[in-house]
C-alpha cells in the first residue's frame, strides 16, 4: 500500500505485492492470464476480513494463494510475523535488467579506447548484484518449499464446494483426523475426542463419524468441512464462498454457525463471497477487487454509506431488497473500465481518509475528495 493502515494492532496477516499469473495456450502463442495482480492488505486478529467481487475477479486465487496451494508469482505473504511466501518474478525481472543496462554500457565504453579497466568493473558488479539476487531466489524458492507444519497449521482452509472437497472413499473421521495426523498427533483415544468434540462443535452427532460424504446433505457436508479446519486448532481460516452452493435456509445456518465459532474461539477469518447482502451482516472490513486489483478497502459501515469507486458502486446497485415497491425502481448501474483514464498517470491504492483505501490516480483521487467533501 502507497500508506500504513491506521490501526493500533499487528496485522495477523500480511499480503504485500501479491502476484498470481497464469500461462494460458500453446506453442508461441502463451497468453499470461494476470488473476492475481499487485494486491496489497492486512488482516487482524479477531476479524471477518470479506473480499468480494464478481466470479473471475481473483478472489479464490488470492486465498489460495495465500495459503500455498499455488505458489505466488511474485510478492510475499508474512503470517504470525513470519514471512511464509514469496515470489521472485520481480526478481528475475531485476536480473535481466541489471544485464541489459551493463551490456548497453560496455557497448558504449568499448568505443573507445583504455577502457579496459572500466569495463572489467561494470561486469564485475553486475556479477555481484545478480549472484546477490539469485541467493535471495534460492532463499524463497526454500522457504515456500519448507515452511514448518506447526507454522501453517495455523492456518486453514474451508472449500466452495463441499461436495469437491470432501474424500468420497474416506469416512467423516478419517476426513477430519487427516489434519491432525499430519500434525503428528498419533494417539488414537486423543484423535477420537478431537473428532467428536469438532462434530457436536459444528451441530453434528458423534454417530456421523462413521458415514461417508455422500450420506449427508449440501449444508451437512459443508459443516463437516468446517469440523476438518477447526481440528488442528487454527488462528486464522479462509472461507472461500462457504454458502454458495447451499440452499438459503442452510446458508444463514452456516454463517451464523461461523460467527459462533469466531466469537468462541477468537479465530480471524477471511471471507471470500460475491453476495454482499451477506457480506454486510458478517463483516467487519470489506475489499472489493475487480480483474486482480484491489480498487476499494475500508469498513463494511463506510462501504455501504460512502461507496467510492464506481465499480463498487455497480455491485451496490445489484444487491436486491425484499422490498417490491423498492425493487420495481431500483437501477442498475453499470460499470465501464474505460471511464478510467490512466494514459498520463496509472492508479494505486491510497487511503483517501483514515482506513478507507481507494484504487486511483491523482486526477480521480481529487474527485473522490471533492465526493466526501473533504
């Protein structure tokens, strides 16, 4: 971010530049499809944190991302302090540079004449600086690979689809004692209890562990994937679209089942949804992303009283009412990227009053000033 969050606490995540590109094609005509593209934003213990925006947007590839299922293409992930994620894109970038610059200024030297000397220097730095960068590779490249099991256990995941993520071959016990075996947790009486503790925890009976995942209902089978990332004892869980294949009913069920378990246990969530009627209800701070970028952060209060970008305000103006009078004149508004222009200067995420951060140029900042009347 272009300027420090206010806020009085450590952040119990932080996502700094974070990148995720994609290589789409074949043969010469690969396409990199930018999913993920320089996002930055931190998350604080105790938290619902929403990231919401339309499907394609980069939402699921963040909070994957984040927790190492895809290694980043550039920028770090710092987690409890500890920079668990890294990527060296930039760095490699750096690389070529460095040797494209020394090779245009050893083309000039060589011109003339006694410039042996000079030359000799510039390769002899250039050296220096890449073998330099290419050790900071190496150290990333190993620190994604090793992070430490009792680091990132701390750290969980609840999948869309609990239909998809759910072993079918494998019993309800075994799905939830799978994270505490690789916890090394090995005794067979400890692994029981921790199952049927986490089963009546998410409104389940013990009598559940024997079944398999097919035997349960959407909302059933969705709490039983909340049960496998409530086993190892996390601090912070990312809920990617936990309710959106799930009836209405069962959807408030499992929101306010994760509320419960917020409020018991203390835990940070990050919650990832397109539907912001719930998000409102949930959520503490909302970031709004569009095509990999991050263009509006801040409050669920403040987003919803002074919505600021104008994308945001076009998914605002989708959220329905169970209002018919309402309905029958509400107007879409919607939403043309190219309203932006940004061939003088290209946006960035600045905070345009305290913890309201806002994705713009110098020119738009000033009209989203005048906006709030600041």
């Amino acid at each position: 971010m272009t300027e420090k969050q206010t806020t009085p606490q450590e952040p119990i995540l932080s996502v700094r530049n974070l990148k995720q590109h994609f290589k789409s094609g074949f043969g010469k005509k690969k396409l990199i499809v930018k999913a993920v593209d320089g996002i930055s934003f931190d998350i604080y213990k105790g938290e619902v944190f929403s990231l919401v925006g339309e499907s394609g947007c980069g939402k699921t590839t963040t909070g994957r991302t984040i927790i190492q299922l895809y290694e980043p293409t550039d920028g770090e992930v710092y987690f409890l302090g500890k920079r668990i994620s890294a990527g060296y894109l930039g760095l490699k970038q750096e690389i070529k540079d460095i040797r494209k610059t020394t090779k245009d200024e050893i083309e000039k030297l060589k011109t003339g004449s006694n410039n042996e000397s000079e030359i000799k220097r510039l390769h002899d730095e250039a050296k220096e600086r890449i073998d330099t960068i290419k050790e900071e590779i190496e150290i990333r490249k190993k620190q994604t690979r090793l992070e430490d099991k009792e680091h990132m256990k701390n750290m969980q995941m609840i999948f869309q689809d609990p239909i998809a993520s759910l072993n079918p071959r494998m019993v309800v016990k075994e799905i939830i004692a799978e994270g505490l075996r690789i916890a090394n947790i090995k005794d067979k009486k400890v692994i029981n209890d921790r199952v049927n503790q986490m089963l009546e925890t998410v409104g389940l009976v013990r009598e559940h562990a024997s079944r398999y995942p097919h035997e349960f209902s959407g909302g059933q089978r969705q709490r039983i994937g909340i049960a496998r990332a409530l086993a190892v004892s996390p601090q912070f869980i990312i809920a990617d679209e936990p309710i959106s294949a799930l009836d209405v009913s069962i959807q408030a069920q499992v929101i306010n089942l994760l509320n419960d378990l917020r409020d018991e246990f203390g835990i940070t969530i990050m919650f990832i949804a397109h539907d912001l009627s719930v998000v409102k209800y949930f959520s503490d701070r909302i970031a709004v992303m569009y095509y990999g970028k991050l263009v509006e952060l801040t409050t669920k209060e403040e987003l919803f009283a002074n919505p600021l970008h104008p994308y945001t305000k076009s998914l605002l103006s989708a959220v329905p009412l169970p209002d018919p009078i309402h309905e029958r004149t509400r107007k879409r508004i919607v939403y043309d990227p190219r309203m932006h222009n940004y061939s003088k200067q290209g946006p960035s995420l600045h905070e345009i009053k305290p913890g309201h951060f806002i994705y713009a140029n110098d020119e738009e900042l000033a009209g989203y000033k005048k906006e709030l009347g600041t």
